[in-house]
C-alpha cells in the first residue's frame, strides 16, 4: 500500500521488553507512515524490567524498523525517559542522522516546539527512585492479567477493556497526577514563550490548549504503546493524534509482512542475542 507522509512522527512510551508492549501493532502502523524526522521521546526500551528470557522477535524488528529509517536518511532524535534513563550517558552522541538529547527545540513553520520526556516534573521518581520501579512492576503485572482478560473477551465475541485505563480515570489522585503534570510543563513553556510543549511519560495522549494569566501554550502528549497505542503526527502545519485502534482493520488488512518476519521462528533469546551482535558489528 502507499505509505503516508509525514513531516514529523512522535513516538513514546513504547517499553520494548516488557510484557505489555504492544510491537506487532506498532509495527503494522510503522510500515504505513513514511516521516522526514522522527522523535522518539523516552521510555522506547524499558531498562527497568528488561529480561534477556523476555525479548520477542517483534521488539527486535521495531528497532530495525527504526534504524532502516536512518540508513534512508531519516533524522531520528532519541530523548531518553526514566525507564531508558542509563542512556542519558549519551546525550550528545551524533552519528549520521541518528543523535541523542535531552531535549530539544525545533522550528515549525514558524512556530517553535519544545520536546521532552517529562519525568522531571515526577516528585515520585525524584524522591523514591525505588518505590517507582515498584510500581512500574505492579504496573506491568496489571497489564498480563489485562491480555488473558482480553484473549477470553475475545473468545466470546466481545471488546477489549484497559484495566489500568479504567483505574487511571477512576482515582482522583492520578486524574489529579496527570492535571498538575500537564500545567506544570504548560507554565514553563508559556514563560519561554514557546508555541507547543510535546511530552511523553505519563501515558495520556491529548492535544489542548492551555491559558495562564502569562499566555497560553498548545500542549501535546504522544500517549503510549501499552494501552492507548497513539502517537502525534505532524504534517503540513498541522498536529494530529493517530490512534491505532480507529485504524486497526485498514492495517491489518493492507500491511503485508516483510522478510525480517522470519525472525519470528527465533526464540526470544536467539532474538536478543542476534540484536546484541549487530549492534557489536
């Protein structure tokens, strides 16, 4: 099928090696966009909870999904999160159109963009490192219990529910969570004056304009690949949210499978193995 254009693609979120990480949709969404630049804005790999014995095939061929793009001169920009935080070593590092930071600002069409994971607002992560890996465990247990849940809805004929989507919406204190995390970036891009403030980290796709007595500021989140399976879109001066689920049957249908497929009669270690290998040679 003919790929879309994009002129920016803004991904985050995804927690390559974890059990809830849904690669095979992302995949299928992948092969149908063609972007200039993209920017993958924290939390692509999950160091936190990564096991050699859990590496599917799949999450091997995002990563080369993503480096081909580079080999076709693709500018792809890696903003480290806090569960790939060890990659922040890194911020910095060039090579070809490949490049490492810790945010960043770009001009678009006049309008400037300021680009961060955004865990630095998280008092959480600040003061209780340990108590915040506790709960990306819980967190990661939840979303198991939520795939057999989904497999006997299935079954008998019925839609697919996000637990943790349901008791997100449902707590006060994490409706309140995400609120003060979306001011506080509001109010830091209204006094750097800039035109949008694009985050990832707590998992809320949204594009909103937010006002202050100082000015107001578009504010977007590129939401997640565990539950919402989103990303932002930018093309032609304008901002979009895609959201894989409004377009699931398009792309199972048109998506056709490539060789690197074949990785998929590997074992999850073979597959880990093979990757560690590339990135050696």
């Amino acid at each position: 099928m003919s790929k879309r254009e994009l002129d920016l693609l803004v991904l985050s979120d995804i927690h390559l090696g974890t059990y809830g990480c849904n690669a095979e949709e992302l995949l299928k969404y992948l092969k149908s966009i063609n972007p200039k630049k993209v920017i993958l804005n924290g939390d692509i790999i999950d160091i936190w909870q990564f096991s050699k014995s859990y590496w599917p095939s799949s999450h091997t061929r995002v990563l080369k999904h993503i480096m081909t793009w580079v080999d076709d001169d693709v500018e792809v920009v890696y903003i480290p999160g806090n569960h790939d935080e060890m990659l922040r070593k890194y911020i910095g590092f060039n090579l070809s159109n490949f490049s490492v930071e810790n945010k960043i600002k770009l001009n678009l069409d006049g309008k400037i963009a300021w680009f961060f994971h955004g865990d630095v607002f998280d008092v959480t992560m600040k003061g209780s490192k340990w108590l915040a890996k506790l709960g990306a465990i819980g967190y990661d247990t939840l979303i198991i219990i939520n795939s057999f849940v989904n497999w006997a809805l299935k079954k008998m004929g019925k839609e697919k529910i996000s637990l943790s989507k349901k008791i997100k919406n449902s707590v006060k204190k994490a409706v309140s969570h995400i609120n003060n995390f979306e001011q506080i970036a509001a109010d830091i891009a209204i006094s750097k004056k800039y035109d949008y403030v694009v985050c990832g980290h707590i998992h809320h796709p949204i594009m909103k304009e937010i006002k202050t007595d100082k000015g107001s500021v578009q504010y977007l989140n590129s939401g997640d690949w565990i539950e919402n399976l989103t990303s932002l879109e930018y093309h032609q001066g304008k901002w979009s949210i895609f959201r894989y689920f409004d377009h699931e049957e398009e792309l199972e249908k048109n998506v056709k499978k490539t060789d690197s497929d074949r990785l998929a009669d590997k074992s999850d270690e073979e597959t880990f193995n093979d990757l560690i290998e590339e990135f050696k040679s």
